[in-house]
C-alpha cells in the first residue's frame, strides 16, 4: 500500500548531503517520489559547514542553501530527518524498508525565533562547529538548517520523558507551542522501487596521530576546525584566532596527509586536503597573516582550475615537500621538527597548526552495509567497479558520493546524477506533485517596494556597511520596507520574505546579494510562493561586483552598494507582471560522440524510456577506449569495460550511428532540429555532447623523429613487441604548463605502464613533478610500483619535463629533486606520458557553448553543475568538459542522462517572457528590425504588415536597439525606461567619476561575476547594467547615459563568435563605432565610449578594463566630463 | 648511475626502502639529534639505496632504535635497510676498523667483548645452575653483554635466584653458550651469521627446552625474529615476560610494603621492536606503594640508551643518548631507574657515573628480587 499521496514510484536516498540532496532533486524533477532519510538533524551534510569552495571560492552555504530548500519545497520529498534505515526486505523493483525516527520534540509550528535557545540553561559542544563553538540542548544546527525547526537533544535535556522535572522553561517562552515532549520515536515502512546510499564521510580523529601533538594543545587544529573558524557565522564570527588565547595567529603552518596515504591509518588519498588546505592558506592569507606555510607531499591539483590556484597562491603561500616529525608546544610556541629535500633539518616556531585529517568511511558504514546487503571494499567504503561507477554489489542498491570514497563537490553531485539515472530505470509511474499556487496579488496600484539586504556573512558585511545601506535605501521612493539578513538565501530568510510581502503588502521586491545568475530564480520563486509576479522581482549584485573586489575599500565600496541597491530599486519601481511562455518539449535525446561517456549516457536514457540517438564519427564505438590495456587506477582490462558498456548500450534501445557527424544543429531548449552527414533530420529536445578530447601530440624529447621515443598511448597499444630493457616515462607531457593544466587520468596511467613494464623485467624510471595518485586503488599502485622497484624522480614543477631533463638519444640528465643531485641515468626508451588537448567542434559554436581558459567546454557552475552546459538543454559528458578518466567519464555519462531525462519527462518546458513587442500602430513597418534578427523569427512585407513569432525569439533585443521609431518596439524587462532610470541611479551622485557599464547576461556579466569569484580587485567606480546581449544597447541609451556627464561608458559582451544570439554582438560592433564617430563629431573625446569582449571565464580581463577605463576617466579634466550634456544637447531623447 | 650496483644494494636492502616517498619524517625523528648532534639522515639513505648511489655516512651511527619507522606513513623497514646497506659496505670491505675487529672476536671466543670462553659463566659461580645439554624444560640463554659485564653479574644471580625460588626447571650452556648473531647480522656479515646461527639452533633444540628465556631484549629479537625465519620452533620470552607470568600466576611472593619514586627506562628492544612495554610496568604494579613516574619518552616512544647497532664497539665523541636520558630521568624526580636490557643497563648506570647523576640503576630482576619472601 502506498503511503504518500502520489501514484509515483518512490526511491530510498540514504544520506542528505550534498550528493543525497541532488540525487533527490534529479530523482524528484524526473517524476518520481523520493524519501530522503537523514541520520543528522538537518540536511546539508559537511557541505553546509564549509566556508568556501576551492577552486572558485563561492561561499559554500550560499550556493547550496537554494538546493536545500528546493529539496524541502518539493512535494516530491519527503524529508526525514534524525533517521535510520534499520531494515531492507524484497529486491530491485519491489524493496521494502523500514525506517526508524527519532522524535524531533519541536513541531513544524516553530518560528526559529530563538527564544527557546536563550531560555535554555544546558550548554553543550556543537557539532556542526566541530566542538569548537557551543549550543544549547535545544537549538538548530546552523542557521540555513533544513527542514526548519528547531530540536531538542533530549540526552542533553533537563526532562527526560516521560519524566519531567520543572525546568520548562523553553515551552513557557515558546508563542506558537511548538515544543512537545509527547514525541515518540516512528517507525515508518515504506515500498521502494530503488536505493541510493549517499552517506558520506567521517574525519580521522586528529588524535590518533601522536606526533602532531593535536590532543595536547588548542591551537593546533584540524583544517575542518579551522573551516568553522574562517565562517562568518562560525563560533568565532570569521576571525581566525589562537583558541589559546584569543589573539590573532602570525605565522600558521598547514600539514597535509595527517592520516593519509599512512600505512598507520589510511592508506589511501584522501583526495580533496589539498585544494581545501591551499584554498585556507589563501584565506588566512587574506585575513592578514603575512606567514603561512604548507608541507605537503604531492600537490594534488587535479581538477579544473586547481593549479590555477595553486600557481597563484604560491605569491604568498611558502611550499615545502616535507611532512613534521614532532609538532610540540614549548613555551609561547608550537615548535615544528622536519627533514627537506636539500637534506637540512629546520626547527620552526608557529603560532598555529592546521591538520588535513583524513577522510574515513563515514560512522555506520559498515552496518549500513549488512542492512543493505552490499559488500565493502577493503579500504571501509562502498565497493564498485570502473563500468558502474555508482553501482553496489546488489542490484538496485546505488551510491553516490563519499560514500564509495573521499571526492570533492563536483564529483559527488556528478554521481548523485549518475545513481539517479540509474535508480530511475525503476521508476515506471511518475507524477509531479504540486500544489496549486497561491491566489496571484494585486500588483495594480503604487509600487510598494521591499528590499532585503544580505551580509552574505562577512562576504558582504565584512566589507559594506550594511547599516547605512539599509537607512539610505529607506529614504527612496516607493520603499516601504527594508530589512538586513545574515542570509538572505537561507530557507527560513525565504519563508520570512514570503510573510514579509504579505504582511507589508509589497508588489516589488529587490534584494541585495549576489549575482542574479546564481541566486536570480530562487528569489523568483519565492514571490511566487507568496503569489507575487516573479518578474516583480530584481536583484542587487552587491557581493560579486562590490564586496569581492574592493574588499579594501569599505566607503566607495559602501557609496557603490546604495547606488548598486539603488539601481535595482529604480528598475523594480518599472516592472510589470509577466507570464512565462510554455513550449512543447521533444521527448527524444541526442548523444554526440559514442565514447564511454557517450555510450552510458545512451544506455541511461534509452533505458528510462527516452528515444536516443547516439551519433559516433568512426566506425566503432569506444573512442580511445578502444587504445587502453588497462584502465587504471583500476586493475580492469579496457576491453572488458568496453564490452561490458556494448552490452548494455546493445541491450538498450538506443539508436546507434556509426560513421555519422552531426553537420548541424539549430533550435534551442526542448526543440533541437539535428541533421546528420548522412542527410537524416532528427528533432530533440535535449543534445549530450561527448565529443571527447584528442590526444596531446607531443614534439618533445625529438618525438615524431626518433623511434625510441613514444607515448603513453603508443605504448598501450605495443606491449607485446617492446624492445630494449631501459625505460624513462616523462610525465606532464603537454600539461601543467602556462595555460594547460593538470589531465587528471595520467598519473594513474603512467603508474600502471610503471608496473607494466616492471613486470616484464624492464628497469623503470619514472619523472615526476608531483604524483597525482588521487583516486581509489591509486596509491595503492604507487605503492606497488615502489616496491617492484620502480625508480621514482622528480623534477622541478616549475619546469616541463624537456626543460629538466636532457635526452641525448642513450641517456638522460637531470636534477633529482628528491636528494637535490645531477645525474645521469642510461635509457633505451622514452615514455611521454600525453594527456588530452580540446577538440574544437563546429557544433560548438552552433549550439553557443562557451569554453573554458583552455578550450573544453564550459560548465554551468564548477560545483553544482559539472555536467550541464550554460546553454539550457546542452549537457556535458566525459573529457569534452575536461581531461578525466575512464570511470569519471561513464560517471558523468550517466548523470547527463540525469538531467537529459527530467528535461524530458515534463513534456513541457517555460521560457521567460523576454520577447519584443510590437506596438503596430506605431510601427511603420519598415522591417529593419526584422533584417538584423538572428533567428529570423520577425516576419513581415515592407509597409504592409509585420509580426513576431515568439518561439523562434531568443530575446537579444537587437532588434530594439535598431529601431528608430520611438516607441515602436520594446524588450519587457529591460524596457528603454528601465535601462534609463538604471543609469539615472548610478549617475546620481558624483557622476564624473563613475563608469557605465553595460553587460550582457552570458559572458561579461559573467565575467564580471567571476572577477569577483576570484577576487580581483579593481577600482570602484564601476556600474553594471545588466541586459540579455550587448545588441540591446542603442544610440538612445548610449547618448542617454553620456547626458549625464559620466566619467565613460562601456559596453561590453561575448567575444566575436561566442555570441549567444548567433551574430548579434556584430551589430553592437559596428554601431559602437559609429556611435564613437557620433561623439567625435559632437566633440566628445571619443575614447570615453569603448567596446570590450569578456567571456564568463575572464574575470580577470574584465577586472583589467575597468583599471583602465578608471584610469582614463582620471586622466580627463572635470570640465571635460561636465560639458558633455551641453555638447550632446538635442540629441537626447527621454 | 649504475644500474648494477642499483640491482645489488635494492636485494640486499630486500627492497624495504623502495616505498618510500621520501617524507623526512625519519630524518627528523632521529634521537641523536637531540643532543644537538647531527642526526642520520635516513631518508637520505634511503633516496640513495632506492636509486644504487653511493651512501656517504651515517650507516654505522644507527643505534637500530626503530624509533624513525615509528612515525614512517609508509612504515618501512629502514633499520632493514640499513642493515642492508651495512653488507654492502661490509662487501666492499669498507666496514669500519672496529667492527671487524669485534666480528673477529665472536669467530675466535664467542663474544664481541674479547672476553674468554672459560669466562662466560663466572657470574654463576656459587650458585645452583643445572647445565640445560643434560635436557631441560627452559633454557636461560645468558648472552655476551651480562655475562662479560661485572656489573651485571648481581642482576643475572638475582633472575636466578628468582628461578629457583619459582622451581622452575631450566638451566644454561653454561660456557659452550655464544653469541647469539645480532652484533655480526648488525655488522653485515651474512654468511658467517648464517653458519652462527644454524649451529646455535641446533645447540639449542638439543637441550630440549620449551622455552628459551633471553636476558638480554636484543637476544630475545634475534631469536624471535631471525632464527624463526630459519626454521627455528621454540617459544622465546625475554626475562621481564617470563617474571611477569610467574609474578600473575603466584609462583613468586612478595614482601609487604615496597614505597619510594621509581622511573622506567623502556628498551627499544622491548618496547619498539616486540610491542611489549607492558611486562616491566606488570612486575611494579604488584607493589601498590610505588610511585612510578614516567619519563617524558617512555614505552614505544621511549629515547634509546644509544648502544644498540653495534655502537658500543664504535667511540663517538660529545654528549651520548644515555647522558640525554638520565637528565631525563633525573627530571622526573625517581630515585631509581628500572630497565630490563644490560646495554641499557651499561650505558645509564655510565652516564650516570660520568655526569654525577646520583640516580640507581637496576634491572627489574634486581628490583624484583629485593623484594622477594
């Protein structure tokens, strides 16, 4: 019997971290009913306690605040928290589980008024801090806690029911009564189709590790600790302090592997202590302390961007290869004993040590298992296999996550997917529950605007005067309400917005946060849940182009939000209620490419019951599968895997065709139109690009020329005929070198040719810069390529191998970073140990993907949308995003089909309203706007008649911009007014400093975002006016903007061919320069007008243009500036 | 570099060092530098011993104390390795002076001390000792250090004493005893080791005995470790064990009322390479009236005396290990220092004489024995 209210197959997710939480979402989107059972008394998992992201530095809670009330404003889940699976009868399809729950003791009639928690008189440790801030025996987790209410920790509590003694003093300060002791625990059985167990992970306990001294000293700490510290609502409210004693540390030391890839402990890479020990030293960096240094022993930079911050930490940051003998404390200091490569020994004072303690299967793992009835691998976590690399050893039962070993962010939301697809295969009836909206409100009369302003922590607070922003926001017209958060994006802060425009009868709401990109349609949905136009809604991007990037200057930065706020208050006062328009969707999927990626996304989504085509170049499927022995860090034969993946793609119903290409592609989200080389036409509603990437074609070391020199890949192929008995593998062959960065699989690779060739009696040296052994089984290779003998020595990382190393055709010569000593070492053969290069695709461009910095394919948010591209309906699978493995790439094949998947399902897709419209008795029918449009999609005869056709529309605007009718033709939200009083804002006060600039949405918004994201600094006279393309901006605007005597104006978009409206920012182009004649002629210096292409990527193009157009603007004279409404009188139009 | 010598050295350390990624923990953790002195640079050696090079120093310094591979994350068998380097020199015929000086006084009298045959059961004189080649249920094997050493003759007398009193069966080899190897398998002398150690095994399985009793830690490890990997069966125990199950079995009684401070002094031997620092602490925690106060190195992470590896037959100038040592024990406030190794023994109670350190030194036999009914 079903207990939910809906006819929906449900699915059992185990675990509400990061990965359980987008399992749910990808789960719950696709139609079927998910119970999410979480141990914790919220979801959010480590996650919700981080501060920051490496290698982007997003505010960690920030970005995944918005999933988690997702997953509890979903009707699709239902979440349980302080919950355990206890028993699983039944099999695959047709599961039954029981569930215990512990009693909560506090109803969903809490307010998170916090009264409770000063009433209460029990102290205890918080665990969420790490025990190093405390809380009360009632209390929530952490301010963003999902699902909402408080609890009562009834251990810690004075009753103990049902016994009572008469402290109550929480229910005699509690309103609504929502405290009840009368709770008992449930026991809940429930029919699941599937299972996905997303547990996560545990930290070692730093104290077993007894020469780093942890247990006996307070300021020694571990990097989780410290984590808690750097947060602006940790326990000590973001200021990095010596718990001793309260004072500011100087000199901080981080060590990494405590626990790692020890013998003793673990002895496996714990994978993600690296990036995160680099990413705090570059906070603390931040924070003021001039000294901080970092053993390590490889640096583990494996992803993407991860050596970029690296490389960009070490200005700062000291590196040293080594690892502490003794950590103690002696009198003021913590004294540190190590060994360095050159072979001195250093005893060094530090005020503070940071431990990078090991990742551990997670506490209940092992009985998780037996409930389950899976196996474990030997290393306590999941067991899996290459192939499936989110299967268990019983069917229907998945994993997703840490939960089959230490990942990062990324990686685990990428499996979530991929479990998802798989767990979906079972889900036959799928329904979307959702509840009517609320009735819509009356938007009719004077604009009432509320405004709700975010510290976002310290991130914006830190730096801005929240305070004053607030009181200067308040004197404006129209606003009637204005309120400060800690976090704004915070479920709670949502549901308070929600009452708050009730309350206050709000018909415009602006809140003052972050990018719009990112946080733009949690916000929307809120107003709807109230039942407020979600196009009544703007927001003020005042962390990401404020706070970030002038984190020096707190007053401009202060003056900058009340304009930025300001802005966005003006614009709100214009919005009108829209409609979003609803579109068919093609029930069918493409995949491009049949690779491994390729191949798992087909099977996936075929096998949940979509039509699929997979289109593959040559004649077989496999890619450079096909070239592989073995796919390490596994011990799996690449022909096994790839038989096994045709397996199930036959067994599937996909569409296989083989020596096809795609020549072109047209259409947008829910409605691709694809023609094959071979003439067929296709129509589908989502493409899964698994291009792959090409293998780096060395010059190196003579290859090409001499026959004693091959590659990895060469080598692969050959190991049955190898000839001589002396091996050198060079590795970083075309990677980590300027812009290209680490490939990621290599290391791996490169350690199994090792053993390989060891194995066959061959002497093997190895050249390193650092060994990235950072997936599951790969230390144990390194370890095992140790002991055969293998020769391991490295060179300096600053260099490429061919810069280190001299080949002179019978031996080699070098420096041995390890025992600093020249050498030379005989070799009868050279192995370039390759990675991957971009593949540039002209469906690329068809479809507008942006690249990354160095060439693959750009994802839509690096942690929490690896593998969906920023072009609505376009997913990402395999090393077209970037170079990965063989299990990485199957990975994400299986979650594109994920997302492919719940896409489709809905048969429906809604698209913003942003299409022109026509005022047809002021047009005159002259077609110029229809000449200019991209897509074609304005039809008309000259003089006689002239129509949009809303489904072609992309919203550009260029068309707007070229009409020079008044009037005639208008883009809804981001009307000539509302650019207007947008520009009227930033010019208010002392406009002869200031910089217009205009942004378009794709790239040079982004790029501004993503200046802020990496904290370029730039002078704070910009103001950011957001439209869709450059192309919307037009003469009126520009002069407008000029007639009130601004420093400069720029516009700015997508570089020439990455326009996401086809051309359109050709128009801007050519009508800048006119413009800039215009001025001339009028004698305005033309140079204060300027054009400049940012990609999202280009954060720091973005930033330098500013300095420059800052500067220009100081180098004219006042009078220059302030004449420029008088030269340019007349032809400004209002 | 070649590849040869790189072949040789890589089977001769038995490939223990190569998985080793070169952390440094163990050239940091090394005790000699505590007394400010250069330390081994282990992972030096190492580094070289991975990839054939020529080892310039330090092999010889290595007192084995194993404290190095205590804190090694890939947890290598560096004193192997050592060792290992150790036959190379020894090979090349590049061992130092003294130390072949020593090996050849175990080939001609048994003992690395020049002491006679004739000599080496003197410390029995006057007492009961059965000779255990007439069959026996335990076998006490005596060893060079205590036997050629005056002043451990009272410990040995006292441990005996404790014997009889037991009524245990068990005798000695009385002078047909020899070393037991681990001076010459510390000198990398492979092959007479070999022949050494074959013909005690077979010395001993002829007695009969159960159970071999060895006073000395590093005895009791070469017999546990090495000659097991030769074939040998009988049950070892070091003396402190051995007391230890009588004591817990109520086979020795005791006075009323033992009180005043003590210290423990753990050997490496003991502690590090066998995972028992509990027997000595067992045999005082009978006596409820002594204070014990633990030295800030004690039980696995306890400071080595300095004499293991065959230090004691090589002069070092400056400070020694076992100076370092007795201040600390002297810091902890103890009248006496216990210990159950005579090298320990020799170097604390010398130290202790030398920097004026009024502290007892005595073997936890001695102690015991004190006490006895």
């Amino acid at each position: 019997m079903r207990r939910g209210r809906s006819m929906a197959d449900k699915v059992l997710v185990i675990g509400g971290g990061i990965a359980g939480i987008q399992a749910s979402l990808d789960l719950a989107e696709s139609g079927a009913e998910v119970l999410l059972v979480e141990k914790s008394a919220s979801i959010g998992g480590k996650m919700a306690a981080l501060d920051k992201n490496f290698p982007t530095f997003d505010c960690s809670i920030c970005i995944e605040a918005p999933k988690m009330s997702d997953v509890t404003h979903n009707k699709n889940i239902t979440v349980l928290t302080l919950a355990e699976l206890t028993e699983v009868k039944g099999e695959e399809g047709n599961f039954e589980v029981t569930i215990n729950q512990k009693p909560r003791f506090v109803t969903d009639a809490c307010t998170r008024c916090d009264l409770c928690v000063q009433a209460c008189p029990q102290l205890r440790k918080n665990e969420f801090d790490a025990g190093v801030g405390a809380r009360k025996a009632i209390y929530t987790p952490f301010s963003q806690a999902e699902p909402g209410p408080y609890l009562i920790d009834i251990e810690s509590c004075l009753n103990d029911p049902p016994n009572y003694i008469a402290c109550g003093r929480c229910t005699d300060v509690c309103g609504p009564e929502a405290i009840d002791f009368n709770m008992g625990p449930t026991v809940i059985k429930e029919k699941v189709v599937s299972i996905i167990a997303s547990t996560g992970f545990d930290l070692l306990n730093a104290s077993l590790l007894p020469e780093f001294g942890y247990s006996s000293d307070p300021d020694i700490l571990t990097s989780y600790e410290l984590e808690r510290m750097l947060n602006a609502s940790g326990p000590t409210d973001g200021e990095v302090i010596k718990p001793s004693n309260g004072k500011h540390p100087e000199k901080v030391l981080f060590v990494l592997c405590a626990g790692s890839r020890d013998n003793r402990f673990v002895p496996y890479c714990s994978r993600t202590c690296c990036m995160y020990s680099i990413k705090e030293a570059s906070q603390l960096v931040d924070h003021g302390i001039r000294d901080v240094t970092v053993l390590y022993m490889d640096i583990r930079a494996y992803g993407k961007g991860f050596d970029e911050l690296y490389s960009r930490s070490q200005k700062d940051v000291r590196y040293i290869r080594s690892r502490p003998a003794s950590v103690k404390r002696k009198g003021d200091s913590i004294v540190v004993r190590y060994a360095t490569d050159d072979g001195s020994l250093k005893e060094e004072n530090y005020d503070m040590v940071v431990l990078a303690t090991a990742s551990i299967p997670s506490k209940g793992t092992g009985e998780l298992a037996n409930v389950l009835g899976v196996e474990l691998s030997e290393d306590g976590f999941f067991k899996n296999e290459v192939e499936d690399p989110v299967s268990t050893t019983r069917e229907g039962i998945f994993v997703a996550g840490c939960a089959s070993g230490p990942k990062d962010i990324p990686d685990s939301v990428t499996e979530a997917g991929a479990a998802s697809s798989k767990a979906l295969k079972y889900v036959r009836d799928k329904e979307w529950i959702e509840e009517p909206p609320p009735p819509p409100l009356d938007v009719s009369g004077e604009p009432r605007i509320g405004v709700f302003l975010c510290d976002c922590g310290s991130n914006i607070a830190g730096v801005v005067n929240v305070k004053e922003v607030e009181e200067e926001i308040r004197k404006r017209p129209n606003v009637v309400y204005v309120e400060e958060n800690k976090y704004t994006c915070a479920g709670s802060t949502q549901d308070s917005i929600v009452e708050k425009i009730k309350e206050n009868k709000l018909n415009r709401v602006v809140v003052g946060a972050c990018s719009p990109k990112t946080h733009g349609v949690t916000f929307q949905r809120v107003c709807s849940r109230a039942g407020l136009n979600p196009y009544l809604f703007e927001m003020a991007n005042v962390r990401n182009m404020d706070s970030w990037v002038h984190k020096n200057e707190k007053v401009p930065a202060t003056e900058k939000a009340v304009d930025i706020v300001n802005m966005a208050v003006s614009k709100a006062r214009l919005l009108t209620p829209m409609d979003d328009i609803e579109f068919p969707v093609v029930r069918a999927g493409i995949v491009i490419g049949g690779g491994p990626a390729g191949m798992a996304a087909a099977t996936s989504l075929s096998n949940m019951g979509i039509e699929t085509h997979l289109i593959e170049k040559s004649g077989e499927v496999g890619g450079l599968l096909n070239s592989i022995d073995t796919v390490s860090p596994s011990t799996v034969k690449g022909r096994e895997v790839l038989a096994k993946l045709d397996h199930d793609l036959k067994k599937s119903s996909a569409t296989v065709h083989t020596n096809t290409t795609v020549k072109e592609i047209t259409g947008f989200v829910g409605n691709f139109s694809v023609t094959l080389s071979d003439g067929e036409k296709m129509e589908a509603g989502a493409i899964i690009m698994a291009t792959g990437a090409d293998p780096y074609q060395p010059t190196e070391f003579g290859y090409g020329n001499d026959p004693k020199v091959v590659t990895s890949l060469d080598l692969e192929k050959n190991y049955s005929k190898l000839e001589g008995d002396k091996y050198a593998i060079m590795s970083c062959i075309g990677s980590r070198n300027g812009e290209k960065g680490c490939s990621r699989f290599c290391c791996s690779t490169m350690l199994q040719q090792a053993i390989d060739l060891r194995e066959r009696g061959k002497t093997v040296r190895v050249f390193y810069k650092d060994i990235r052994a950072y997936e599951r089984n790969a230390e144990n290779l390194y370890k095992k390529a140790g002991e055969m003998g293998v020769q391991f020595f490295r060179y300096d990382p600053l260099n490429t191998a061919d810069q280190a190393i001299e080949f002179d055709g019978s031996s080699l010569t070098f420096v041995d970073e390890l025992s600093s000593t020249k050498m030379k070492a005989p070799a009868d053969h050279l192995v370039l140990n390759i990675g991957l290069k971009p593949k540039d695709e002209e469906i690329f461009s068809q479809l507008k993907l942006s690249r990354d910095m160095e060439g693959f394919l750009l994802e839509v948010h690096p942690k929490l949308g690896p593998v969906e591209a920023a072009v609505q309906g376009v997913f990402l699978a395999g090393t077209v995003q970037g170079p990965k493995g063989v299990k990485e790439s199957i990975s994400q094949g299986y979650a594109t089909a994920a997302k492919a998947a719940k896409l489709l399902f809905r048969g429906k897709i809604s698209k913003e309203p942003i299409i022109p419209q026509i005022d047809q008795k002021k047009c005159v029918k002259c077609l110029r706007c229809a000449d200019v449009c991209p897509y074609g999609a304005i039809k008309g005869e000259r003089g006689k008649w002239i129509e949009l056709v809303p489904a072609a529309c992309m919203g550009c605007g260029n068309c707007v911009a070229e009409c020079n009718i008044e009037g005639a033709i208008s883009m809804p939200n981001f009307t000539d007014s509302q650019i207007m009083t947008q520009i009227d804002a930033a010019t208010a006060e002392k406009p002869d400093e200031k910089l217009v600039v205009f942004a378009c949405n794709w790239c040079s918004y982004a790029g501004a975002d993503q200046a802020g994201i990496s904290k370029i600094q730039y002078p704070p006279s910009a103001r950011v006016i957001r439209t869709m393309c450059s192309s919307r901006i037009s003469q009126k605007l520009v002069m407008y903007a000029f007639s009130k005597n601004p420093g400069a104006v720029l516009v700015t978009g997508c570089h020439i061919n990455d326009c996401h409206y086809i051309d359109a920012n050709e128009y801007t182009e050519k009508r800048v320069e006119r413009w800039r004649h215009f001025l001339e002629a009028k004698n305005v210096n033309p140079e204060r007008l300027q054009l400049w292409w940012v990609s999202a990527a280009e954060g720091n193009r973005f930033a330098s243009k500013i300095r420059e157009m800052d500067a220009l603007i100081k180098s004219l004279s006042r009078e220059e500036i302030t004449s420029t409404e008088t030269k340019l009188k007349g032809v400004v139009r209002r | 570099m070649d590849d040869a010598r790189w072949e040789k050295v890589v089977n001769l350390t038995g490939f223990n060092g190569n998985e080793c990624y070169q952390c440094g923990v163990c050239t940091a953790t090394c005790p000699l530098g505590y007394m400010g002195e250069e330390t081994i640079d282990a992972r030096n050696l190492i580094r070289r011993a991975q990839i054939g090079l020529d080892v310039t120093s330090g092999i010889w310094n290595c007192s084995t104390c194993k404290l190095c591979e205590q804190s090694c994350p890939r947890q290598v068998n560096i004193v192997n390795v050592i060792r290992g380097l150790r036959q190379f020199e020894f090979e090349e015929r590049k061992a130092p002076d003294k130390i072949v000086a020593m090996l050849w006084d175990i080939y001609e009298n048994g003992n690395p001390w020049g002491g006679k045959k004739s000599d080496r059961s003197k410390w029995a004189d006057g007492l009961e000792v059965k000779d255990a080649e007439k069959g026996t249920e335990v076998l006490l094997y005596v060893g060079c250090d205590a036997a050629y050493n005056k002043d451990l003759h009272p410990a040995l007398r006292s441990l005996a004493k404790l014997l009889n009193k037991a009524g245990i069966d068990y005798g000695t080899l009385g002078n047909k005893e020899m070393c037991c190897g681990e001076p010459v398998r510390n000198a990398g002398e492979a092959y007479y080791l070999d022949d050494l150690v074959k013909e005690n095994i077979s010395m001993f399985e002829k007695t009969g005995a159960k159970t071999v009793v060895a006073f000395s830690p590093h005895c009791k490890n070469m017999f546990e470790k090495y000659y097991r990997d030769m074939g040998f069966k009988i049950d070892v125990k070091h003396y402190s064990e051995f007391l230890s199950d009588l004591v817990k079995e109520g086979k020795i009684g005791f006075k009323e009322g033992r009180s005043g401070k003590i210290t423990i002094h753990d050997p490496c031997y003991l502690s590090r390479y066998d995972g028992g620092d509990e027997s000595i602490r067992e045999i005082l925690g009978t006596f409820p009236g002594l204070e014990v106060k633990e030295m800030e190195m004690s039980g696995k992470n306890s400071l080595c005396c300095g004499g293991g590896g065959n230090r004691m037959f090589i002069d070092f100038e400056g400070k020694r290990l076992s100076d370092f040592r007795m201040e600390q024990a002297r810091d902890t406030g103890a009248e006496t220092v216990i210990t159950a190794c005579p090298v320990c023994n020799m170097n604390l109670s010398d130290s202790g004489k030398t920097n004026g350190i009024n502290l007892k030194v005595k073997e936890v036999a001695e102690f015991l024995e004190e006490s006895v009914k």
